[in-house]
C-alpha cells in the first residue's frame, strides 16, 4: 500500500466540474484581477472568520510583510515571534529592515510560550508586533498576549497561514489579534492553484490602510500616498477557492475524524508511551492542517516509513535562529531548547480530509513496526 503525506487529486476529483466551469466564467469575463470574485471572497471570508474586514492578497508572505507594514513596523524596529515556524513568518519581518526576536515555545503545542514573550516584551525595547503562529492548526495562547501587548499598545498579528477554521476560546483564527494572516498555498486546509492570500482586520483604518498597500500604496490610481507592493489575488484563485469555501467545514470534520482516529490507533497498539501524540488545549479547536507526532529516533523512523509506502515530512528540521541568513541575529545553539528539540523530533504524517480508515491503519501498523523492530 501507498499513503502519500497529502493527495491533491483526491479533492480536486470531487470539484473538478464546479471549479473548471467557475475558471471559465473567469476566462469568459477577461477580467482577471480584483474582481467580483476576489470581492465575494473576501465577504465570505471575512465572515467566516468573523472580521469586519478581508483584504485578498498575492500570498500568505505578503500578508503578513503588509500586516507588518499596516502595523508601521519599519526600519529599525523589533517584532517577537517563535523561531519555530515557516521561514515567510520571520522573513517577512526583516524584509522590512525590521529585527526578529525570538522567542521559545511551548513544547506541548509547538505554539509561542506566552510566558515567556512576556518576559522578553518587558525587558526589549522598541518592539513594535508580535506574531504568534497558529501552527499546525491549533492557535496559540492568546489571552495573555493580547493582554501583554495591548498593555505595551503592541500590534498582534496572527500568522494563521496553517489555520483556517480554527477557533481559540470560541473565536476564529484571525479574529483574535489585531489583523490575521491566512495562506491559500496548495497544502493548506483552503488551498488556491497556486499562490494566494488573505489578511483579515476588526480595524476599519487598518482594512483601508491594506487595501492601498496591497497596490501600491495608492488609493487613487496612479497617486501614490507611501510605498506599498503589488501583492493582488487574482479572480482565477479566487473563484477557485469561493467553490472550495463551500466544502471548508466539512473537509476540516474530516480532517478532525482522522486525528482522533489516529489516536485512537496509536494508544490500541500500546505506542503512547513511545510517541508523542498531538495535544490540543481544551479550549482550542485544532483544524489539524497536520497530525504531528514526536519521536526520539525521528529520522529512521522517517525513511523506515517511506521505504514501506507512507509520505511524512518535517515542519521544520532547522529553527529560524539558526538558519543562516539570520546568523547576523547572534543567536546560538541552544538558545531555544523546546524548539530546538521539536525540530529534532517532530513528524507529520498523512491527515488530508479524503484519508481512508484502512490508510490510517496502515499507517500506524508501519510505525508499530518500526517500534517493535
Ligand atoms: C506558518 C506559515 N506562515 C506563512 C506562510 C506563508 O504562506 P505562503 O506560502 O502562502 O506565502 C506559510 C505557508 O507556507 C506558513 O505555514
């Protein structure tokens, strides 16, 4: 058997007619960017997860380099993250000549320690946002965060790339902070063909101050009141993900069904002591973009399930401290051990809504194997 980390065609087979006549509509129109498409979107998605405003953008990158700017990070200036996440979250950050800091994680959730930003907020000066990262699909602790920050008039932004759909004490991903970052990029649980992104904001000077960013910085056109980018959703990607919005709640059921079975699974084959299983906070509702797993010997383990047919991947082998375009940060080895150590250990494997019980049984049948060796 063969069970691929993630089967894009498995989804696009059951939409392939609604989607393919939407990207004809699109064609037949000739109008390609900044539509009735990209406007419908952002309706929808702002509604989905209850913002006043959605701003459709390029990427997932961009929305958080215009978050940033939104927010009048600039030269200079510092913003605290995790070093534990996908590279765009800090990249996006010194683009804008900005400094990232770092900060540890919790290692249950993979999420930022709350505790400890707030220790490093009130012994830094000059740092303009925070980015927590809803990472994997399960939001980060916020309460304390925005508590922290609106005290020190800080920006939160969310980097909600991996979490569409996911809920925090009630409240959807994006909703939360100040502005949300969402990313449309073919893995995600709502996924464009090709790239794609959102940012979403309660913030009515916030939204406006997006939209003009998102063109250039002009709000009349070819008046240009700052320097802002290029970063527009195109209609074909959003009508694209206007048919795949329709299905989001029941791929992310979905998605949840296969997390419990797995470990429901893996405590029947007695490997609860020997992995680590995901855990999400009581009050958190995790869309699990991934299932992810801890295990010491990670990297035998990986190629062992790959030699047996099962796709898994790394998020992410190498903290962002010690990626080498951050090396001018000074940060050493050892710096951040609960992220240090995740990046060590941490293992996805296949959690994609269409996934097959019998799949999954395989699967964890590999992993006991390997255990049992
Ligand atoms: C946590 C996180 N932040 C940011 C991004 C960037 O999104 P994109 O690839 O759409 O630019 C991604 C996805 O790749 C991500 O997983």
């Amino acid at each position: 058997m063969k069970v691929q980390l993630l089967n894009l065609a498995a989804q696009y087979n059951k939409i392939k007619g609604e989607v393919l006549r939407e990207i004809k509509a699109v064609c037949d129109s000739q109008h390609y960017v900044l539509g009735k498409n990209v406007a419908g979107l952002e309706t929808e998605i702002a509604a989905y997860c209850g913002a006043r405003h959605a701003i459709g953008v390029a990427s997932g990158t961009d929305a958080i380099l215009l978050a940033l700017m939104a927010a009048g990070v600039k030269q200079g200036d510092k913003v605290a993250t995790t070093p534990f996440t996908f590279f765009a979250t800090a990249g996006s950050i010194a683009r804008l000549g900005a400094t990232p800091v770092f900060v540890d994680i919790d290692p249950r959730t993979y999420n930022i320690d709350p505790d400890a930003l707030e220790t490093v907020i009130k012994k830094t000066k000059g740092i303009k946002a925070v980015i927590p990262v809803h990472l994997y699909g399960q939001c980060a602790e916020m309460a304390p965060i925005n508590a922290v920050c609106k005290k020190k008039r800080i920006a939160v932004i969310e980097d909600a790339a991996q979490s569409i759909g996911a809920e925090y004490r009630g409240k959807k991903a994006g909703s939360i902070g100040d502005i949300g970052c969402f990313s449309f990029y073919p893995t995600k649980n709502l996924g464009c063909f090709g790239d794609g992104g959102m940012v979403t904001t309660d913030n009515d000077r916030l939204a406006e101050r997006l939209r003009m960013l998102r063109v250039h910085g002009s709000r009349v056109r070819y008046y240009h009141d700052e320097v802002g980018a290029n970063s527009r959703l195109d209609e074909v990607q959003a009508a694209v993900l206007r048919v795949k919005l329709k299905y989001l709640d029941k791929w992310t059921e979905a998605r949840v069904r296969n997390a419990e079975r797995y470990t429901r699974l893996f405590k029947k084959a007695g490997l609860e002591g020997a992995i680590t299983l995901p855990h999400v906070e009581e009050w958190n509702r995790s869309v699990y973009n991934q299932y992810v797993i801890r295990v010491k010997k990670r990297d035998e383990m990986r190629g062992w399930l790959s030699g047996e047919g099962v796709g898994s991947e790394v998020y992410y082998p190498l903290c962002l401290h010690m990626q080498k375009c951050f090396r001018y940060l000074g940060y050493r080895k050892g710096a951040f051990p609960a992220s240090e150590a995740a990046a060590k250990e941490v293992l996805a494997l296949p959690i994609y809504a269409e996934l097959k019980p019998v799949e999954q049984e395989y699967v964890v049948a590999k992993v006991a194997e390997f255990h049992n060796r």
